[in-house]
C-alpha cells in the first residue's frame, strides 16, 4: 500500500481559481474524489478549506500530476521545459503506508 502525502500550500494555483471558491463554486469533481477517498483521506485539522478543496478538485487544481522518483525530478523537470510544457511544482511524496492521502 501506498501513503500519498500532498502538501497544499505548494499546489499552483490557476488565476481565478480562489475567486471562484470564494464565489461557491464547487465541481462534482471535488464531491466525487471525496467519496472515492472515503475513509482513506487524511485532513490536518487546520488546513484552510480553499487549500483542501484545490488539491482534490481536478478542474480548479490543473494540470497533469506526475509521481517521479526523485533522483530523476530535476531531469523530467528540464525535459518538459525544453518540450514547452510548465513543470514548476513539487507537492508532496509517496512512500510505503498505511494505504491513504494525506493532506497538509
């Protein structure tokens, strides 16, 4: 199993997206991840809810998500750029675990 750690204080954030939430704005997207996670979803207590609804919202948070070994990170991270595409975010890890995301 898997533990998935995401911090969300280094999640890019696409303009207008806290307008948005601000406004009420709320995908299924983000309903859906929920139920999907279930149990399995670890919240720190005092993770702001725009934060906590950016990371499992695929429409607000966009973007492709990569997970990559880190002693090749910096290589992809040169490779996409050179290709065009923007690669500026590490978020989190992944390590052997108690099977669950967990957001701080």
């Amino acid at each position: 199993k898997l533990h998935i750690r995401i911090d969300s204080s280094s999640l890019p954030i696409l303009s207008g997206a806290q307008q948005a939430a601000d406004s009420g704005c709320r995908t299924r997207g983000e309903r859906n991840n929920l139920d999907y996670l279930g149990d399995d979803l670890k919240v720190a207590d005092d993770l702001d809810s725009f934060l906590r609804s950016l990371a499992l919202d695929p429409q607000t948070s966009g973007g492709l998500l990569l997970f990559v070994d880190p002693a090749h990170a910096a290589s992809l991270e040169e490779r996409l750029k050179d290709e065009g595409c923007l690669a500026n975010a590490c978020i989190g890890e992944v390590s052997d675990g108690p099977g669950c995301v967990e957001l701080f």
